[in-house]
C-alpha cells in the first residue's frame, strides 16, 4: 500500500530533479553524477586502468582511509575454498589478511559464502567494480582493531553468526574469535573506514555496527533494504570512548523493508546528509547517551501508518529533561508525507561545525542519485 505512495512521491521527485538537471547541463560540461564522490571517478572511462584514483575520492570523516592504496593489486581467483586459519592462496581470506596493503580486486563474477568472519588487517581496498561479487549466506565482514580499510562495490546478504573458531587475521597472528553478531560489516576499535557503494539486505543484526572506540568513518552511497536494524553507531551508553566517534553517512538509500536504527547513534557526533529515506517501519535516526546528529539535505518520506511519521527516536531513562540538550538539528530536510523530526538542544552553528564536515546540497538536488546507489554495473572500458 504504502509502497504506491511513496513511488509516486519519488517519481515526483525525479521529474522534478532531472528538469533542473538538463537546465544545468546546458551550462556546463563536467560530469553530473549527483555527488561529489561519483564525480570524481565514474566519468573516466579508465576507471579500471586507475582503479586506485577511488582512494582519493573519498569526503567527510572517512576521508583519509586511503585502503590499499599504496600497495600492490591482488587479484582474487578462488571463491570456494575458505580456510579461517590457513587462507589459501587466491581467496579473498588470503587477501585480506596480508601484512602489506593491498588493492584487492576480482577475476569474475563472484558468491563467496564464508566459514567463519572475514577478519580484515588494516590497508586493505576490496574494489568489486567490474564484476557481481556477493558475501551472503555465512559469515561477513569484520573490521577489528585496524585502520584504513576502504569496501566498494560489494553485495553483502543473509550475513549469519559463526565463531567460537581460530580465526586468522594477520600472517603471523590468529586467535580464538568468539561468537559474532551476524552483521554485514563490523568495525570495532577501528578508524579510518570508508565503505561506499555497497547493496547490504538482510542480515541476522546490523548491516554495517560501528563500536568500541571506532572513528573517522564515511558511509556513502549505499543501499540498504529489507532489514530490521539497520546501523548501530555506538556500543553501550556506558563504553564512553565512543564519545570520540565521529561519523558521515551520505548519499545512502534507505529502501524498502527497512524497520529503525539509520542509524542509532551514542555519544559521538555524527553528520548524516544527502541520504533519502523511504517508508522506516519504527523510525530513522536515534540515539542515546547524547549523541550529536547533524541532518542535511536528506529526503524522508514516511509510510502511510500515522504513527511512523516521526524520523527521530531518543532512548533515555530521564526523558525529556535529559534529552532536551542533546544536539539533534535538522537543516534543509525535504519532509514528505507528513515525516517530521524532532530538534533539540542548541541550534547555533557552531556546535555542528567540524573540520572535515562538508557542505550538503539542497534535498532537491539529490533524488536522481536513489537510483545510484549501492553496487554499480560498471563495464570495463566505459564510464561507470
Ligand atoms: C590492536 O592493535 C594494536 C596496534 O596494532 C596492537 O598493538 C594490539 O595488540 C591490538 N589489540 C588486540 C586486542 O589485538
């Protein structure tokens, strides 16, 4: 039912953006692909040749995560064989494990079902741009204790628990991993993470956490669907370390099926802009332990349910009057079907403003980029 709403409000949205597009075309020659990011790289047709110019595409607190760049290219061949404590050569385990940083890419089509978490060392890319490389039907991801790691292009589905398993995650270190969440991407104690392009459905808890201590992190350009909790940011209202986290979730499509947490946010400060959410089934944004939330230039379209019109959701013992100073503001959203959010503590600028935080477009200009989200089909020897 509500799903015809909301395609009629974004078909309304689109005719109206790509009216303001052509007019812009007609005055400038560069390459419109809605956001910055894109428009750094997907107009080259050698995107394959210079896959590495990705890493300096990058924005907002993620924007140092160079991956692998400054390592060699390793081409995973192999996507049986998963073998959690001694990776076999031409798995995306092997890859990842390595010492040195790597640009890790694909040889063809992909569906790699794993045994255990796939337990990252730090400098690492996976770039799956060229081919489908899915993640599903096992363990995921874990980024633990490590530093720049950049994930693009990868389809990552039904993501299961698994552990109480030897787990190696450098050449020279394994160790005991206990039990895992399920969730898609995991980053704990980590920094420097960008994770963009990415389509994640359907796993067993979050599609990407971000926990204990972990900072300096860009989401973008992601498509989120058919999940309950979406993104925890945060790992308790007591673990106070995460007061230095400090995150940029943009250019996301928060589809259909989705049910809370986009995300659900603790102690850090976190800039979520330029990202169109349709139809939450509980509620979007919230957060607890007074999290910072700075909302620009996003599209929410709520669900018809006239009790799923609030965007926001705060969990706290005291209620308002603890939450009543708690910085959440929300600055050029397009509100749609009667969506609302509920601002509170100060609205003065300067609390919000952040050495890496960028600029977000009107809400207007940013519709056209929901059919570009998540997992590109991009050919080799075209611009993408
Ligand atoms: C985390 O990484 C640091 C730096 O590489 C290392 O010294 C430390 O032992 C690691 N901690 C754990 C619990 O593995």
């Amino acid at each position: 039912m509500s799903t015809i709403i909301i395609s009629f409000y974004l078909i309304f949205i689109l005719i109206h953006t790509h009216l303001s597009f052509s007019t812009n075309q007609l005055n400038s020659s560069s390459c419109k692909k809605g956001n910055p990011i894109d428009e750094c790289w997907r107009c080259d047709p050698n995107w394959e040749t210079n896959r590495k110019h990705l890493a300096d595409c990058s924005f907002g607190f993620g924007r140092n995560a160079i991956g692998g760049r400054d390592g060699q290219f390793y081409t995973v061949t192999d996507s049986n064989n998963d073998n959690p404590l001694n990776p076999i050569e031409g798995t995306l385990r092997y890859a990842v494990i390595q010492d040195d940083p790597l640009w890790i890419i694909f040889q063809q089509d992909m569906t790699i079902q794993l045994k255990e978490e796939l337990v990252m060392n730090s400098y690492k890319t996976i770039d799956g741009r060229g081919y489908n490389i899915e993640i599903s039907n096992g363990p995921c991801v874990t980024i633990w204790n490590v530093t720049n790691v950049i994930i693009h292009g990868i389809y990552i589905h039904n993501c299961l628990p698994a552990g109480n398993s030897l787990v190696r995650d450098s050449t020279t270190h394994y160790g005991m991993r206990g039990v895992s969440d399920g969730d898609g991407i995991s980053i704990f104690k980590s920094r420097d993470i960008w994770i963009d392009h990415c389509t994640l459905a359907r796993c067993y808890d979050g599609l990407i956490d971000a926990i204990f201590g972990s900072t300096a992190i860009t989401i973008s350009n992601n498509y989120m669907l058919d999940h309950n909790e979406v993104m925890l940011m945060g790992h308790s209202d007591e673990f106070v370390e995460d007061k230095r986290m400090q995150a940029t979730i943009a250019f996301n499509y928060f589809g259909e099926g989705l049910v809370q947490r986009m995300p659900r946010c603790r102690h850090g400060y976190f800039h979520i802009m330029n990202n169109v959410y349709v139809g939450w089934k509980s509620y979007a944004i919230g957060g607890s332990a007074n999290p910072t939330i700075n909302s620009q230039g996003n599209i929410f379209i709520a669900s018809d349910d006239d009790s799923l019109k609030e965007v926001t959701k705060r969990e706290s013992p005291l209620g308002y009057e603890d939450w009543k100073n708690w910085n959440w503001r929300s600055e050029g959203d397009m509100m749609v079907n009667g969506a609302f959010f509920t601002p509170s503590g100060q609205k003065s600028s300067d609390k919000y403003v952040k050495a890496s935080s960028m600029v977000a477009q009107p809400a207007s200009s940013i519709a056209k980029m929901i059919q570009q989200a998540g997992v590109l089909d991009c050919q080799i020897g075209k611009s993408c």
